[in-house]
C-alpha cells in the first residue's frame, strides 16, 4: 500500500529505447502539494520520467502509483483523467485559434451539441480570477510573447482540473521579469494543493522552488533530498559524478581588447548598420578581433537576435557596411529594400564563404534538421567544399565531418544517428561542429547554452574558449549575464535597437551592465567604491 502522502509513486521502472537505457530502475515519489525538482545532464532520464508519468511512454519493468493506486497509462489521455498534465518547454497550442479556445480545448462548454461563447466567457472570467492570470481571451495564442504563451497553457491544466502538472524546462525561453512572474503562480499552484514535478537545467530556480530535489545521472536516480540542504555546487557534483572545478575556463586576454594587432583589420567590422524593426536612431557600430570574445547584453526586445541576424545576412539591412578580415561583406543602402540586387547580395551563402558563422538562438526552429543525420547537419553549410560536379563525394564529406564532430565533442551517436536522437547537449554541440572547420574567422553564437546542463554548458564554454586562443573572433548573446561575465573580454550593452555601453574586463560590473540595460545613469567610480567597501 503507497503512503497516502505521495501523490505519485515509481518503483523500480526502466525504460530502453534500442540499445540505449533511458532509465534504469529508478524510484521516485512526489509528495502531494509540494513542488518537485528533477535534475540531471542532458540524456539522464529526466524528460523519460515525465513522459511515463504522463502517459507518452510506457515503461518497460516497474510500478507507477497514483493516489495510492497502481497505474499503467497507454496515452496522455488516460494520464489527463488521473489529473496528469505536463507543460513543455516546446508549447503545444493551436497558435490560429483564440486563448479561450486554447484553454478549453477538448472541454469546451456545450448547449443542445453546440459550443456555448457565452458560457466560454463566463467559465474563462471564473478561471483567470481563480488563478489570478489576467489575459485577453480574444487573441490567437500565436500573437502571444512566449510567456503569455506559457500562461495559456497553465490555464489549460487550470481548466482540466489537473492536481499533478509536470513542468519540464518551464523558464528556458523566459526574460527574468517574465521567470518572477511563472515562480510566483508556481508557488500560488502549490498554495492551492496542486502537485507541481519540476524539470530545469535552473539549479538556482530549483532551489528556490522546490520542497524536494531528485538528482538523476546515467537514467538512475543518485539522490533525493531536501532542497534546503542543497547548493548549485552539490546537485552539480551529484549530476556529472565528480567535481567540476570552476564554470567557466580561464581567459586567455587579448593584448587590447577591441583593438586589432598592428597591421591587421579587426575580424569583424560593421558600420552604420541599420535594418527594418530594428528601430536604430543612428546606425550601429561594433569591431570584434581575432582571439577575442564580445557579449551583447541587453532585455529581451533590446535589437540584440536582429543585429546579429542582420550581420549575417539572414535579414535585410538598409544601410551600413560589414567587413570580414578586412574584405566587405555587404555596402547596401536605403534603396536596399526596393533593389532585388542588393538583397542577394546579403545572403547567408556570402556570409560563409568570407568565414562568418552563426549558431541560432533556437536550434529547433531555426539551426538543426532533426530528422536528418549528424553528418548531413553537420556538412550543410559546407556542401561547396564536398561536392563536385553536384555529387557529394562521401570521403570528402565524411573527412569534414569526423574532424569538426570530435573537435566539438559531439557524443551519443554514429555520424548516422537522426540527431533529434541526440540529448539536448549533443544537439547543441553539433551545431558548433557545424562550424568547426578551416576557414572560419568569425563565430556568432545567439544563447550557445540554452536548455543545456551544466556539464555541457561547461563543455560549450571550453569549446568557446580554446576556439578564441587559436584566433577566432567570437561574438555572443546571452541572456546569462553571469555567462557574459563569464567568458568574454568585453561586454556590449543594447538598448531599444542602439548600443548604449561598453565594459572591458576586469570591469564586467553586473550592476552597471544591467543599469543601462535598464536605462538607468551609470554610477560614479567613487560611489561605486564605496558601496563595495561597505
């Protein structure tokens, strides 16, 4: 017989997906109306378990218990009429219908087998003042933020009823404001007695929220514990099975940050970059070196994708000049939109052959074929370097492709592996294979680590480091001031489509880089001096 106070129980259960075994007897119970936390690397089962509890798989071997009763959910619906629900990282709405429609999909109100609008409203207004949402149930979900995406689907499980809600990389995609504001009505759900099972690569988040912490590495459980007597520091050596000496590797320091070897133009060189949407009062300048790693800080909707994009050609620009090593890249000007001409000319194909590269900010929707093979996302950008006469030669191909694969530390397949098959970490790493190849002068990396562990976001930062000692120029956006601090030589800050600062290392301050994200005025170096003594 379950103990009455464990919402749900697993006992014993594994899970093998061909010669990879995802979840290796592990034994989990949640506790009713507390939050959860689950963490581990990418690949350590986490994801599996809440699919199992939520019906999208079945296990191979053990005991699922809900309420004390034995369960063995064939789909997510039997999971729903249990109370199982689970909000993805990867939302799943109807983005062309209206939020109403999103929430009471599949429970919509009826009259004589026709949907009442009527009782659709009331049943919303009940809902959103229970729950203290406020949204407009008007809107198609796909003219949502992200975050009010988010909301939409918590509103959902609200409206099903759902007592036990897994959330699995809720934050991933947030702004802080925007993670607060999820924090605060995670801790109103459990308020209210609904069971919340936590899935983030957040520890700090974790920690902050959970009652309890499940440590998983290997698809085993290492650990469950109290989250009051844990730290970032030890749920980390509990994931990777070792200590990890420091988060980021040490800098190796240009001679002048910013400014290029006698002799030598700067790596990257834009000019009075302007771009539609981008919404510059004057046109943006920045120089990024060889061996030298630039962040650009800023609020989510700061400029900071749209510039990067616009370097390299995957949007339009109106104005401005980009240099590669010196030679131009673009000149066009603001006739740019009208002139077809011009717009060829800032393809991403012209970008590549000069040696400029770009990691995506979402590797889903914009950077990875999943459905294609490691090789083939691997050697896409490079096809004119392995193909001859329009037939790939495979020895060529596969001699890129062995090379940039280990210098990335790409793990957990064959070149012919699907690389939706890799774990999160692995996916991301490819996609910095992708650009591990000679010839390139300039990497643009938009969020290099999100939804990533700790143990690949280390693997990620050395990556980044050792390619900036062998002369790369890099440049990041992050939306992880500590990993801007991190890494970079210098620190860009960008505000409503303009570059309002600069920071040099030592002086990465966090709180002035984040008071002129902000716009606030900078404060004095005295001021400041005498903060930090007392």
């Amino acid at each position: 017989m379950a103990d009455s106070a464990n919402h749900v129980e697993l006992r014993g259960i594994s899970k093998r997906f061909g010669t990879t075994q995802a979840v290796d007897d592990a034994s989990l119970a949640v506790e009713r109306g507390s939050i959860h936390g689950l963490v581990g690397e990418n690949g350590a089962g986490k994801s599996t378990i809440g699919k199992i509890i939520s019906g999208v798989y079945t296990a191979d071997r053990g005991s699922l218990l809900v309420n004390g009763r034995l369960e063995s959910f064939r789909t997510p619906r039997q999971a729903f009429d249990a109370g199982i629900t689970t909000i993805a990282q990867e939302l799943s709405l109807l983005k062309d219908r209206s939020v109403a429609d999103n929430v009471f999909c599949g429970v919509e109100a009826a009259r004589f087998g026709f949907m009442s609008r009527r009782g659709t409203q009331r049943r919303f207004a009940s809902l959103t003042s229970s729950t203290g949402i406020q949204l407009d149930p008007a809107p198609t979900a796909g003219s949502l933020s992200v975050a009010e995406q988010q909301l939409v689907e918590i509103l959902r499980a609200a409206a099903r009823g759902a007592e036990f809600v897994i959330m699995d990389e809720p934050s991933a995609r947030l702004s802080g404001t925007e993670r607060d504001q999820l924090h605060r009505l995670l801790r109103e759900m459990r308020e209210r007695g609904t069971t919340v099972l936590l899935i983030s690569h957040f520890l700090q988040e974790v920690l902050d929220l959970s009652d309890a912490v499940t440590v998983m590495r290997d698809g085993r459980i290492v650990r469950t514990s109290n989250a009051e007597t844990e730290t970032a520091d030890t749920l980390i050596e509990a994931m990777i099975g070792r200590q990890l000496a420091g988060n980021y590797p040490p800098k190796a320091m240009p001679a002048q940050p910013g400014q290029p070897q006698q002799g030598e133009p700067p790596a990257l060189r834009v000019r009075g970059l302007r771009r539609p949407g981008l919404g510059a009062q004057r046109g943006l300048d920045l120089d990024v070196c060889s061996g030298e790693i630039v962040g650009l800080a800023g609020l989510v909707g700061a400029g900071r994708t749209e510039f990067v994009r616009a370097v390299y050609g995957a949007d339009p620009i109106t104005e401005g000049e980009i240099q590669i090593a010196g030679e131009p890249l673009a000149r066009p000007h603001a006739r740019a939109l009208r002139r077809p001409q011009w717009r060829s000319r800032l393809r991403p194909t012209r970008a590549i052959r000069r040696g400029l590269g770009l990691i995506p900010e979402s590797r889903r929707d914009q950077g990875l074929l999943p459905d294609r093979s490691l090789r083939e996302n691997i050697s896409l950008p490079h096809l004119s370097r392995t193909t001859k006469a329009g037939i790939v030669s495979r020895r060529a191909e596969r001699n890129l492709v062995v090379a940039a694969a280990a210098g990335a530390e790409v793990r957990g397949g064959g070149l012919e592996t699907p690389v939706h098959l890799l774990s999160g970490g692995n996916q991301q790493k490819s996609l910095f294979a992708r650009w591990m190849v000679p010839g390139l002068k300039v990497l643009i990396a938009d969020e290099p680590t999100r939804g990533v562990d700790v143990g690949s976001k280390r693997s990620i930062y050395d990556l980044i480091a050792s390619a900036s000692g062998n002369g790369l120029a890099v440049l990041i956006v992050s939306s992880e001031l500590e990993e801007l601090i991190g890494l970079c030589h210098r620190i860009v800050v960008m505000r409503a489509g303009q570059f309002v600062a600069e920071f040099s290392h030592p002086d990465l301050d966090e709180a002035e880089i984040l008071r002129q994200a902000f716009g606030g005025e900078p404060t004095p170096p005295s001021d400041r001096q005498t903060a930090e003594k007392q």
